[in-house]
C-alpha cells in the first residue's frame, strides 16, 4: 500500500510492472495529469517513481512534449526573437536555420535532442554544408549556427520544454583568424588611375581615404557632408534583405542605422577629396536635369542613374571590373577598409584613433583584426631600442 502522494504500482497481464504518477493539476477544473514508468520488477518502477518525484520538488522535471526541433526553432525565432533583433540579423538567423539546421535536426523531438547529434551535424556542415554539397561551411559560419542553436535551446530550457542545453557538451569549431589582403600604396594609385573617369570614381577614391563599409558609403546622402566643413556624418546603411512578408520571399533593399553607437561618427575630409566630391556632385546635377522629370532625387551621393540606391551587388561588380581592367587579382572591396586602416598604422597613427575611424565596437576588434601591423609596428620599436643601446 502507497501512501497519499508517491505514485500506483501494479502488474500487467505480460508480467512487467507499471506505474503513474500526478505531475500537475489544473487548478480550475482540477484535472490531474499524470506520467506513466514502465519497468521488468516492481522496485525497479518505485525507484523511477522515486526519481520523478524528486525531480518533481526540486523543479527540475519537465512535461514530455513531442514538439520538433523545427517547431521550436520556428517558435523562438519568431515569438522570441523577430521583436528584438535588427531586420538582417532576424534574416540571417532564419536562414541557417532554415538551409542548415532544418535539414539535419527539423524532424527530431526537441526533448531527445543531444550534444552528440549536434556534434554529428557541425561535422558535417564542415565537410559538405554548402548548398552544392561541394564543399563545407566555413568554421565562422558553423560557429555561428551554434550560436543561433545555443540561443534556441537556452530559451527552451526557460520555457521548461527540456532539462539542460545540449549546446553545453558539443564543440564548435575552433575560430580561425582570416588572414587580410591589404593593397600597398602603389597598388592602390594604380587603380585609382584606371578609375579615373569612371561613374564611381568618387566612391573610389572616399573609400581608401575613410575606410566605410560598403553598406555605408552606398548610404550616404548630401545632408551627411558637409563640404564647407571638410566633414562627412555616417548615420545610417544600406543593406538587402529577405523580404518574409512576402510568399515568393524575394529580396529588397532597406536603409538602417548602424549596429553600434560607435558606427555612428564623424569622419574628416582632405581638402583634395572635397574637391573630389564638389566635382562628382556637379556631374550628379547634370545628370539629374539629363534624365528628366522621372529622376529619383533621394539625395544620395552615389546613386544609380535614375537615382535610386545602387544595389550593392551591381556596386561590387562594378569594383571587381575595375581590378580585371587594371590587372589586378581578386580583391574584395571590403580589403580597401583594410588598406585604409593598414596604411594608416603603418604610418604610426594611434591605433585609438583607427578605431573611431572605423567605427569599431571595441579597440580589442581593430588590435585583433590588424595584429599583423602591430607586428611590424613592435619590431620598429625593437630596432629604436638596440640602436640606442648600441649608441650607448
């Protein structure tokens, strides 16, 4: 005879032993709802009777539920996560959601979810995780996916849907640094004379000498420089983004400000590059009266013909056109901000100051990024110091 509280125990028809438990109450229609332990003796039942009512009083027992891996992730993304994320993270995270995590894990109850089936899946995410199947994923994107997951799973435990996050036993990749390709000065004249004459020209040329991310500078309007001044104002992006509204979920562009307060900053202008920018602007003028009443005045700086945003794909093109025209191997547009900052810590500029120019989150990502020019720059120091001491 159990007592008020711990459980039935009986035997079935077969032999085995079977036992329930009350896990909770409706408190207004007084609805039990019980769990049911199966086992080959009747001690072994009471002791797994014992367990759940442990677990019971110490709060750490949670309702077998059959939602999917996918389920959930839908719902995290969408209740948890799409009211406090910026429109390209919210997008980005339902992609590797959608394209990675989905096709391994999506048809898994969440509650059976482990390390090991994690662990499974980063593997092959680096072996074969591209759309192609061709070749994997790189060890920063699968990182990353196990950031997404880890987060998912952090609110599952919140919501009492599993015990513990199976994040915490599997092992991302280990971060590899990306080695940058900075464009020597030489190389940087050089195409800056094949641009000449080129629509862009300008864009060009206030890239190597400001270092603004691409989304950035395709952003800036005439109300964010201040020719009198020699100053520009970065304030906002331009990005393209998944449009979930719609049904064919095409893409559009979006102007957003930016991720950081830091992003947010005044930059100087050279006298010789407001010269540039008057000059650019003029064309811009006639242009517009050429296009006629259909022109899109948005006031953007660099626009397309017609006005309207560049997208920054067609921009990207355009950059890589001009290194095939001047002879040069690939080189991403994103390496001029390197160029620009390289240069300037070669030159002895404070790396603080880089900072701010380039609208880093923390001075620890610029000493990160361009440790390599600390390298050199600690080597000079080095060589100042033995000649002293020779000279001594």
């Amino acid at each position: 005879m159990r007592g008020r509280g711990e459980g039935t125990v009986y035997q079935l028809p077969s032999g085995k032993w079977r036992g329930q438990l009350t896990v909770e109450t409706d408190p207004l229609t007084g609805a039990t709802k019980r769990i049911g332990v199966s086992g080959e003796s009747q001690k072994e039942v009471i002791q797994k009777l014992t367990s759940l009512k442990m677990d019971l009083q110490k709060g750490s027992f949670i309702t077998p539920t059959d939602i999917t891996v996918s389920e959930w992730m839908s719902i995290w993304l969408t209740e948890y996560m799409r009211p406090h994320l910026r429109l390209t993270t919210w997008d980005s995270y339902e992609t590797m959601i959608r394209c990675h995590v989905v096709p391994y894990l999506g048809g898994m109850k969440l509650k059976d979810l482990r390390s090991q089936h994690l662990q499974r899946m980063y593997n092959r995410l680096l072996k074969e995780g591209r759309d192609d199947r061709q070749g994997g994923l790189s060890p920063k994107t699968v990182r990353y996916i196990h950031g997404i997951i880890r987060g998912a799973m952090s609110q599952a435990v919140k919501s009492g849907l599993i015990a513990s996050n199976p994040t915490a036993a599997a092992v991302p990749p280990r971060k590899e640094k990306k080695e940058i390709q900075p464009l020597t000065t030489e190389q940087v004249l050089c195409l800056l004379e094949a641009a000449n004459g080129d629509r862009y020209y300008a864009a060009f040329r206030l890239e190597f000498m400001t270092g603004l991310r691409l989304g950035e500078l395709l952003a800036l309007t005439w109300d964010d420089i201040d020719l009198a001044s020699h100053l520009i104002r970065v304030r906002r992006t331009l990005l393209r983004v998944r449009d979930h509204d719609q049904v064919d979920r095409k893409t559009r562009l979006i102007f957003q400000e930016p991720k950081t307060d830091k992003a947010r900053r005044v930059l100087p202008l050279s006298k010789e590059l407001v010269r540039v920018l008057e000059s650019h602007r003029a064309a811009q003028d006639q242009e517009r009266l050429a296009f006629g009443p259909t022109y899109c005045d948005c006031r953007l700086v660099f626009c397309a013909p017609d006005g309207n945003p560049i997208d920054p794909r067609s921009f990207t093109r355009r950059w890589e056109r001009l290194l095939q025209n001047a002879g040069f191997p690939h080189v991403r547009f994103h390496d001029a901000r390197h160029t620009f900052a390289t240069m300037l810590l070669e030159a002895g500029e404070d790396s603080k100051i880089v900072q701010e120019l380039l609208g880093h989150s923390a001075i620890s990502v610029t000493l990160d990024i361009y440790s390599h020019v600390g390298i050199g720059l600690k080597r000079s120091a080095v060589d100042r110091l033995s000649g002293f001491l020779s000279e001594s």
